[in-house]
C-alpha cells in the first residue's frame, strides 16, 4: 500500500484551499455536487464533507488538491482573457 509521507501530506494540506473556496471553485466551473462527485469517482456525500471543512483520505487528497488547482487555474485565465 502507498503510504504519503508526512511532509507530502503537510505540503498538500497547505495547498488545500479553505472549505468555501472548494465550493466556489466547483460552482464557478458549472459542476454540481453529483457531477463533481461521479467524475471524481467518490459520493457526493464525500464531495460535500470536503466542501465542509473535510479533509480527503490520503488516497484522494493529492487528486482533489490538484483538481481544485487546475479549475481554479483556468477559471483564472478564463476571467483574464
């Protein structure tokens, strides 16, 4: 099983950003909570709890951090243009 060092870990939960900022990202990229959810593949159950101040199991923390990063990203360039 992989195991994500403590430092890794630490890194990313840094960059998580703060629970009403998870929210606004995925709303602001048009997804629904049950969207968000099915093609991150977890429930929205999961998806919420996260949006709620939640942190995700380390099997899905690298994944969501990277995922918020990137809509926020685009939507970023998408505001600049």
């Amino acid at each position: 099983m992989n195991q994500m060092s403590p430092h890794t870990k630490a890194e990313l939960l840094h960059r998580l950003p703060h629970p009403d900022q998870r929210r606004a990202i995925r709303r602001a990229a048009k997804l629904t909570l049950r969207d968000f959810a099915t093609d991150f593949g977890v429930t929205v159950q999961a998806v919420a709890a996260w949006e709620g101040g939640g942190t995700p199991s380390p099997l899905y923390l690298a994944r969501y951090v990277s995922l918020l990063e990137s809509l926020s990203t685009y939507q970023t360039i998408g505001d600049a243009s």
